[in-house]
C-alpha cells in the first residue's frame, strides 16, 4: 500500500490547482452582485449630489487658494467652478448609469476615472472611505454585475445571465475583509486598548444626547467602546463568513454602524460598509428576500453546467496574473509603515491607504519662519495666509502637508524676488490628548527638503509620556 500511496501523491497535488480553478469558476447566482451594483451606483449618485447641494465644492475647492497633492499627483489641477460642478455631475450621472445598467461598462470606467480625479484634487480632503470607493469600482470595471436586472440586459438580451463565476464575488470578499481586518489590526496598541484615545476625547462631547448622553461621559465607556471596536473589525468578517453566524453578525453591524453615524461625522461610510458586507450572504439572498416579501422576482436560475459557463472564466493567465498582483498590492500597502520607525500616528508616514481608522486626535499651532535675502532677513509667515481653516485643521498635524506648504511659501517669496528663501516651522502638536510636542525639527530648512517615500528624518520622535485619562465634565461640576 506505501508504494501505492506514494504513486496517488503526485496526482493529488496536481489535483488541488485544478480544484482550486473549479472553485473559482463555479456558477453562482447573479443576483446578489447585480443587488450590490444598484446599491453602490445609487449611494455613488446620492452622494455627489449632496457634495454638491451642502456647498462643499465651493468650501473644499474655490475657496481655497493652495491645495495639497498627493506625492506623484502634483498633476492632477483642481478646475474652476464650472468645471468642478460639471465634474461632480459626471460623478452623479456615471453612478446614476451604473445602478441601473445603463452602459455598464462605459459608466463604470468613467465613474472610476472621474471620482477618483476628484479624490487626488486635495489631500487635505482624505477619507478612507473615499479610496475604498475609488478601489471597489476599479474592481467592478472588471466584474460583470449588469448581465442581469439592468437596462443593458433589457435592451440586449443576448447579455442576460443567471450566474456568474465565483471568483468575481470572491474578489469583492477580499477587498472588504482587508479593510475590516486592517482596521482592526491597527487598534491593537496601547493608545486604543490601554487609554481608549481618542475616544475618551471624542465621545464626551455627545453627552447630550437622550438617553446615551450621560454613560457617554464615563471612562469605562470609553474602554467598553474603544475594545468593542477592536474585537468588532477582527472577528466580524469571519462571523460573516461562517453560515450559522452571519444573520447575527449582519445584525452587529447594523448597530455598529448606526452608532458610528450617531455619533461621528463621517458621512457615507457607515452605509457603505453595510452595502458591502452583503456579498458575504448566499448569492441568492435577493430572491429569497424578495419571495419572503411576495415581490415578483425571477426564480433561481438552475446550476449550470462547466460546460456552459466556460465563458466567464477569465480570458487569458495574464488577466489572473493581475488580479492576483492587485490584491498582494492591496495586502502589503498597510504594511509599508513598518518601514518607518516610530509612531505612524505622529510621523504619519504609511498612515494613508492603510485602512487605519479613526485612529488618532491631532490638534496644534504651527508658524513658519522664512528667512529671505543676503540679509536673512527673518519673516514669520502664518500658514492662514494660503489656507482655508478648514485646509489648517486638517494639515496642522501631517508632516507631509507641513513640508509641501514650505515649498510653496519659498515658491511665492523667490516669485517676488526675495531669494535665496529658507523655511522653518515652528509646530506644536498634541496626539491624543497629551502635552503639545514639536512635529518637526526647528532647525531643518524645509524649502530644502525634499518630498518622498524616504524616511523623514526631520520628523522629531514621538512623545514617548501616555495620554491623559480625561475625566468626566458632567461629574467634575457635580457638588
């Protein structure tokens, strides 16, 4: 029998790709990504109209004066008024296309390219949701969730189709779940766990809230939340995935993501994350739902057979070579802060597209000190001269914006021909509640400076002392 044994062991290991290939390509019904595109196209299209109805692309863009680039998308310009309007609307139309199939294919490219245009304008204008948006639609320019209950399969039936491969929805699975297991990750540190910062700086302010308002003042409030939150985005994604825990984990959520509206604001993201934890259910779902509530629905399609649905397997090894590429890109760009030492929440080096939110509270002052002329001439130069106060609060705590503002101070003064200009700033920053430290080394000529991946070494070290335990305000003023 051991020779035998030994003999069947090369044809199992050849077995198991094949196997792995089938999974990939089993037929799974449409119905619940076909569900997830009308969700996702229509929040897209809500969401630019609100931009535009709240005044947003008059505060976020006309106004301001200066606007930070991402490093290697100094390109990218922000356009007047006319046509931030007319690209905020092309963001509205395209999304509005994708939710009802119309032109899929076209909508969800353009969407793509617009929406993540306006993302890069301004980096003061961040939000993890915003690139989970802009990574999830570049996903679903190559999945294929309007062969079904769109106009595109109306107008051409020869496009309908009951299933599509698993991989598609498997796709999708990973880029949720990284950002859940990402976000998790990055709370377990002291910070979160041990002190509940910045909660116990952000939940007070909500104590008047009926009800919640007074336990939203006690500290072991804070601690409940802050642990509750970590052991939230480790687990959640694997209650999602196992059958038996899912209703009840979809339940978690809810209440999860209900709270984080109520008392953070921070916009769409709640409903997005709720829109994208439903690709974790059957692929059936919406049928089921839907017979559940006596709404006309088609019936399930039949499996079909391998045969048949040979066509939605990818086109060539290359294409599953860039998926698998994709997603190792997707897995080790949160890991790129372990290459800076130190505190990412202080240096902020590898803090973006790291999926580590709602992490960390920054407040400070920041002045520079422009020394112009032969002369040296000393000019105090206040960053409220070229930004927004909203553009400040946002940058007064990320070293990177510190430096590209300094550029742009030389940039002006040798523009007036005050030359050669050297640039310091003088930075006080509070991180989570503690004392105000120096950001950035005092005695570092900034116009000197240059931007990149490198480490910063005119980045001063963390304050090393812990956060305070900030104390009640309701209880302080009792008798």
């Amino acid at each position: 029998m051991a020779p035998q044994t030994g003999a069947m062991a090369p044809d199992r290991l050849r077995s198991r790709p094949a196997a792995l290939l089938q999974s990939l390509q089993a037929p799974r019904d449409i119905a619940a990504l076909a569900v997830f595109r009308i969700l996702i196209g229509g929040l897209m299209c809500v969401g630019a109209l609100r931009f535009m109805g709240n005044g947003w692309i008059e505060r976020l863009y006309v106004e301001p004066d200066f606007h930070f680039k991402y490093w290697g998308f100094s390109w990218v310009q922000v356009p007047d008024a006319t046509g931030l309007y007319l690209l905020y609307a092309g963001i509205a139309i395209s999304a509005f296309m994708v939710a009802i199939g119309a032109l899929y294919r076209v909508a969800i490219i353009v969407f793509w390219c617009l929406f993540s245009y306006a993302e890069l304008m301004d980096v003061t204008t961040y939000l993890n949701h915003y690139y989970f948006i802009s990574v999830l639609t570049l996903i679903m320019c190559f999945l294929s969730p309007h062969r079904a209950w769109s106009v595109d399969a109306w107008l051409r039936p020869t496009l309908r189709a009951d299933t599509l491969p698993a991989w598609q929805t498997y796709w999708l699975r990973f880029q949720v779940g990284l950002l859940y297991f990402y976000a998790g990750w990055a709370k377990f540190e002291t910070d979160w766990l041990l002190h509940a910062q910045p909660l116990n700086i952000w939940l007070p302010p909500h104590s008047g809230l009926p009800l919640l308002g007074p336990f939203l003042e006690m500290p072991w409030v804070h601690f409940a939340f802050s642990w509750f939150a970590f052991l939230f985005d480790t687990l959640i994604i694997g209650f999602m995935l196992w059958q038996r825990t899912r209703p009840f984990a979809f339940v978690v959520i809810l209440v999860f993501h209900y709270f984080t509206h109520l008392f953070f604001n921070i916009g769409l993201f709640p409903f997005i994350m709720v829109f994208s934890v439903l690709i974790f259910f059957e692929s059936d779902w919406p049928r089921r739902l839907a017979r559940r509530l006596r709404l006309p629905v088609a019936h399930a399609p039949a499996v079909v057979p391998e045969s048949d649905s040979i066509q939605w397997r990818p086109r060539s090894a290359a294409f599953a070579l860039a998926v698998a590429a994709f997603c190792a890109i997707q897995f080790l760009m949160p890991l790129r802060q372990w290459y800076y030492p130190g505190t990412v929440t202080w240096h902020e080096q590898g803090m973006r597209f790291s999926w580590r939110v709602m992490l960390r509270d920054k407040a400070g002052s920041l002045e520079y000190r422009a020394v112009v002329g032969e002369e040296q001439r000393i000019v105090l130069v206040s960053p409220h001269r070229y930004l927004t106060e909203q553009q400040y609060r946002e940058m007064v705590g990320q070293p990177d914006l510190i430096l590209q503002l300094a550029h742009h101070i030389r940039d002006d003064f040798e523009g007036q021909g005050l030359s050669p200009v050297a640039v310091y700033a003088d930075a006080l920053v509070s991180l989570n509640g503690r004392a105000a430290h120096p950001l950035i080394d005092p005695a570092v000529d900034l116009a000197q400076t240059n931007p990149g991946l490198a480490r910063a070494n005119w980045i001063t070290d963390p304050p090393t002392e812990p956060p305070p335990l900030q104390k009640p305000l309701r209880l302080e003023q009792r008798p």
